[in-house]
C-alpha cells in the first residue's frame, strides 16, 4: 500500500471541510492557508474528489466546497482511494506475475497488508476524525499542548498494536 501525499492531504482537506461544514461553503485558498498545502495541489485532488462526488462545488460568490455526504457517511477509505491511483503493495499489483511469470513467495503477506490497511481505513468516518480534533483543540485550552502530545503519542501506539496484530493474524 502506497499511501502518497495525495491521500494524506486529501485526508487533511476533508477534515479542514469537515470542521467548517456548518459555516457553510469553504474556498480552497482558505483551506490551503490553513493547512500549508499548495493551491493547485489541492485543485488536482479536489477534482478527483468531486468525481467521486465526495464534495459539491458552490460557484459564485462566497462559493467554494462543502461536503456531499455527511461526515459519518464518508471514510477515509473512500477519500483516499478518490485520490490515489494505486493502493497495492504488491510488487505484480495483483496480477501475480512477482518473479517473472511467477507468485513470489510474500504475495500473501503483500495481499493481507493491503486488505488489513483497506479495512482500517474503511473503518474511520469524517466524523470520528472531527470529534478527535474537536477534543484535541479542549485538550489544548485546558492543558495546553504538552499534554495533547502525549494523547496523540499514546493514541498512536495504540493503533499501530492494533493494525500490526491484525496484519500477523492474516499471515
């Protein structure tokens, strides 16, 4: 699994989305203000994103984009598979042709890891990732930011325990 800047920025505009959604539509300067991200990148994946009808374009003035689905409806998966051309960690991409003609000898494991990836990603929404920000953002006010580094540490971890016991159960 090939997961490119594409698929994280897209990941990080969609939240950008998310977050503002009530406000109403959101311009994709302001989104790469927000979050450092080069314009006409966000242009190239916002149009992908669009042909998978994951956001609706507003024109005029105060248009921009808002979210064709609700939160909670929308995965990550889907995000990052609208964006990316490839999510195949085999070296064949499934046409088990490894080693010339052959199945290499890892085929499996390669297989396991992007199916595991795939449901992880399928698992996450929109929404799941906005409450995470919104009690990231109470965490700061309160605590300021040397605890949310901590959670954010701990969190971290905790998923990569979590996917790595999933991968070496397939395998």
């Amino acid at each position: 699994m090939r997961l490119t800047t594409k698929g994280r920025f897209a990941v990080t505009a969609m939240l950008d989305l998310a977050l503002t959604a009530k406000a109403g539509p959101v311009t994709l300067a302001t989104i790469a203000e927000r979050q450092k991200i080069s314009l006409s990148y966000l242009e190239q994946l916002f149009s992908k994103l669009r042909r998978a009808e994951l956001v609706d374009s507003v024109r005029g003035p105060g248009g921009g984009y808002l979210l064709a689905h609700p939160a909670d409806k929308t995965t990550v998966a889907q995000i990052v598979v609208a964006v990316e051309e490839q999510l195949d960690s085999r070296q064949c991409e499934g046409k088990e042709n490894c080693m010339g003609e052959q199945r290499c000898m890892t085929h499996d494991l390669w297989q396991s890891l992007n199916e595991n990836v795939l449901e992880f990603l399928s698992g996450v929404t929109l929404a799941q990732l906005v409450q995470k920000q919104q009690v990231k953002s109470q965490a700061q006010l309160v605590h300021g930011p040397a605890s949310l580094a901590n959670a954010a540490s701990l969190r971290a971890g905790h998923a990569l325990d979590g996917l790595n016991k999933r991968v070496s159960a397939a395998v």
